[in-house]
C-alpha cells in the first residue's frame, strides 16, 4: 500500500519523537501493553488484560500495578519479547540522557519488578490514578512503545543510535529502509503474534505540499494519505477511485501561547484574544467541514468531560478589555503598555496549507483589535523537536493540532512544576488554584470525587486561558476504494488494527 505523507518523523525510536505521525508509524512497527480501538476503548495488547481493581491489577491503595504479558510474542529478528524489555524500556524513558518527550506516568514508578518472564508490577510512590492510561500505551499524546533490551542495553544513550533509522520492534511490519526526504519501506513480519498482515507491505513516500499529494491521487500513484489537509477535503470528495470520510478523532485544534512573554503573561490579554476569534467562521472556513465545535479540552464522553458554553466572539468588548488594562494603540495601531507591543510571532508547519491558512484569519482578526501577528512557518519535524521552538520556548504563539488525554489529569502539562525539564509544561502557565485542583485529582481514585475535583481544574483553565482551544478536528481518511477493513481509532495512533487491512488488486493496470 501507497501511503503519502506530508511530514517526515525525526525518528523512528518511539521513545523519542512526539510527533503524530511518529506515534502513527509506531502502531506498524511497535507494540504496547494498551492500545484502543475503533471506538477510543482501551484494549490489551502485549498485556493479556488492562490492570483493574476488579481484576486484581491495581491494589487497593491504587500503588500496585500488575502487567501479564503475552507469551510466544518475537522481535523482528526472531529473538522473544518478555518482562526484561518492559523493564529496559521504563528505565530508557527515566535516563536522563535520552532526550524523551515526558515522563508522565513513568516517573511515578519506585519500583520495577519482574518476578517471571511474563510478569511486571510497577510500584508507584503514590496514588496515581492516570498511570494505567499512560504506561506504554499509544491512548494520547506522549505514547511510547517497547523497545528491545538485547539490542540496546549497554548504551549510554539512544540519541544517536543507527536503530533509530532501523529499528526493531513487535509490530506488523518491520523497517526495511529508509531513504531521507524521500521513502520509509516496511514489509509484512510473517512471525507477528496475532499473524501475517494481509498487507505485503507499506511505502510511505515523504512528500511536502499538499497539492503535490493531490495530484498523488488524480493520477492513481498513491493508496492512502496520512493525515490529509482539511482545505483540500471537498477536492478529495470529488477524487474518482477513492473514498473520503470523517470519523470521531480526539484531535483538538489550538494556539499554545508562551504565557512567559511580555503581553500574552496577562490574563486579560489572553481573554482578549479569545474574544476576538470568530470560532466557528474559522472552523468553516479552514477545515471546510472536517472540524466541529470544542466544549472542554477533554474528549466526549470521558471522565470529567463537561459542556461548557462556547467561547464567544466579541471583538469589541476584547477592544474595551484592552482599554482597560491600559494595553492602548499605538501610532502604527498596535497595542502597547509601559514599553510592551503586542506584537507576536506565530509558528506554524510550513507545509501544511490548512495550518497556514488558520494563521492568516487569526493574522486578520487580531489585527482588528490591535494585536499584531507575524506569521512564521518551521518545517514540520523541527517545530516539535527537542531543540525546537516549542520545548525551547522559542516562540510566542503556535498552531498545534493535539490528541487529548483520556485520563482529565493536566498535572504534568499545566501545573507550576511541570516547566521543562521537569514537565511538559510549554505554555509556561502557573496557578496556584488549578494546581490545588490537579492534586485533589489525583488524591482519589473514585471518579465521583475525580470529577468534582476536574470541574475546578478547567474552571480556572477557561478563566486564565492558558492556550486557546478552537475546534476538535474530525479524522479525514482519503483512501483508495480497494482498501478494507480500515477503522480508525480516535485516539493518537489510528492505525490500531492495521494487520486486518487488505488492499484488492488495481484492475485498471491489466
């Protein structure tokens, strides 16, 4: 099968990229104790079940997590999967010199203990309801796979490994090449635990613009495109051969804002800019029917979730707000206060039609209450990077399509003491009340007083808008009418079953 991607992973390792498409290569290559299916349920995959309190898994002072892995599992090169590379695999995420994005989860472990070569318990230092939903799962944002102890034990780091580029892992398909800036091959693991996909194989071809992608599938050169743009999705509709659909994706559309700098560290900047977005004109016109509304940074139907009242477009009481902070324009129209502007580079991947399109109504509607914009594209695998502008904070503001969490804990992405390095904390927001809100969170695992505890949490969130939220983003599936058996998952890896896909011979070449 013909894939066509238009970003390129910075690395294959599972364990330190923290890009989509690397969390979507990883289901092919990879295998983790919990995956989700076409529903958003989680399911076990190298573990026999999911670790409950019901079933033992969990203890009853919720510290004791309990893993039964599969048996007859094997490597891409034959050797068999047991306990010691979970064990090697949670101690390569803890090394502090392997630059791996969060830890959430991970670092709640005191203890990992192995007492047979299919048996795990993870110990944790607290309660720590969350860590079931983030222990080598691929369920959001962050999912690391396993990865092989006898290939890589004895390193100092992975950073620099060869296996980066070719690894070896559970999955269907194993990595036979990879041609930078061109071609990622896989080809079909006879020996895979569940059996031979029915797939030979699948070539992902790198290909930068969107209209190049296009073109792809006018002229029948590719079978599939991992995530396609939402401005051309009339146009795909209209692609003889092929068949264009929406399904439920987890995936939320935002501006993380660096709350740090000069302007956007006031709140009532930050309520301004809210203000004078018109969401839902945005949501049509950029993603041109695959976007919907956003009534909580959780997904639908998960705990805590709540229906808030949609964000209201006023621009002219954003203009009073202003006013009355003392933010007034300038010669040029720009706002300024005491020496600040507020003046702001927004980044965007440069190869994405839709992303760049997202920038320049945002350029136009802040612009009309006197905030001005400067657009920026960065190539889509450098925006996320470990010294890109995002974890470096770099940056003012950023487009960022991100799978939400399953569990409503933000403790690890919101919370004062999850700055970088010790965190995923980009926005750099800190409140004292939403941490308390955090702690209460995760003090319980009944989800009654979860819950309760959460609805104080995004109470503060929509109050201090420590980013912006602006739609949930339909998963767009442009495929050919020969493939079947593809069921997306919402969750960040949606290729969850794709041993199942079978592509029907392309008659059109006889």
């Amino acid at each position: 099968m013909r894939v066509a991607s238009r970003g390129e992973p910075d690395s294959l390792n599972p364990l330190l990229s923290q890009q989509d498409l690397s969390y979507a290569l990883a289901s092919l290559i990879f295998s983790h104790l919990i995956t989700a299916d076409q529903d958003g349920k989680p399911i076990p995959d190298l573990a026999t079940e999911i670790p409950t309190l019901a079933n033992g898994g969990i203890s009853a002072d919720g510290k004791t997590y309990t893993y039964h892995l599969r048996r007859g599992v094997r490597w891409h090169d034959g050797a068999s999967f047991s306990a010691d590379d979970v064990r090697f695999s949670w101690r390569a995420v803890m090394n502090p010199r392997n630059d791996v994005f969060g830890r959430q989860g991970y670092s709640e472990i005191v203890a990992l203990d192995t007492p047979d070569r299919f048996t795990v318990v993870a110990h944790l230092r607290r309660r720590y309801p969350p860590f079931v939903s983030e222990f080598f799962t691929d369920l959001q944002e962050d999912a690391k796979a396993l990865v092989p102890a006898h290939l890589l034990r004895g390193l100092g780091d992975l950073n620099h490994a060869a296996y980066n580029a070719q690894p070896i892992g559970t999955g269907p398909f194993r990595v036979t090449q990879w041609r930078r800036g061109e071609r990622i091959r896989l080809t079909a693991f006879p020996k895979y635990w569940r059996g031979r996909p029915l797939l030979d194989g699948i070539d992902v071809a790198i290909v930068p613009d969107d209209a190049t992608i296009l073109n792809l599938l006018r002229t029948g050169q590719a079978d599939f495109v991992a995530n396609p743009s939402p401005e051309l999705f009339q146009q795909y509709r209209a692609l003889a051969g092929y068949v264009t659909t929406l399904s439920r994706s987890n995936v939320m559309e935002m501006l993380l804002t660096n709350d740090a700098r000069p302007g956007l560290r006031d709140p009532a900047v930050r309520r301004a800019l809210v203000r004078a977005i018109d969401i839902d004109a945005l949501t049509a016109k950029v993603t041109h029917g695959a976007g919907e509304r956003a009534y909580d940074v959780l997904p639908p139907g998960t705990l805590g979730y709540v229906r808030n009242a949609p964000l209201r477009y006023d621009p002219s009481g954003a203009r009073r707000s202003l006013d009355a902070a003392g933010w007034r324009p300038g010669p040029d129209g720009i706002r300024q206060r005491g020496g600040e502007r507020l003046s702001f580079g927004l980044i965007y991947p440069a190869g994405s039609s839709s992303e760049r399109a997202l920038g320049v109504q945002i350029q136009a509607m802040l612009r009309a209450i006197g905030v001005g914009i400067e657009l920026k594209g960065y190539a889509y695998e450098t925006i996320f990077a470990y010294d890109g502008p995002i974890v470096t904070h770099r940056y003012d503001i950023a487009t960022s399509q991100n799978t939400l969490q399953l569990d409503p804990d933000y403790s690890e992405f919101l919370t004062c003491a999850a700055f970088r390095p010790h965190g995923e904390n980009d926005d750099q927001f800190c409140d004292q009340t939403f941490d308390a809100a955090e702690r209460a969170g995760l003090s319980s695992d009944d989800p009654a007083v979860r819950a309760r505890a959460y609805a104080v949490a995004e109470r503060r969130i929509a109050a201090l808008v420590p980013f912006i939220p602006l739609y949930l983003l339909r998963r767009i599936t442009v495929a050919t009418a020969r493939l079947s058996g593809y069921r997306p998952s919402p969750t960040v890896a949606p290729w969850w079953d794709v041993w199942r896909w079978r592509l029907a011979p392309d008659t059109r070449s006889r």
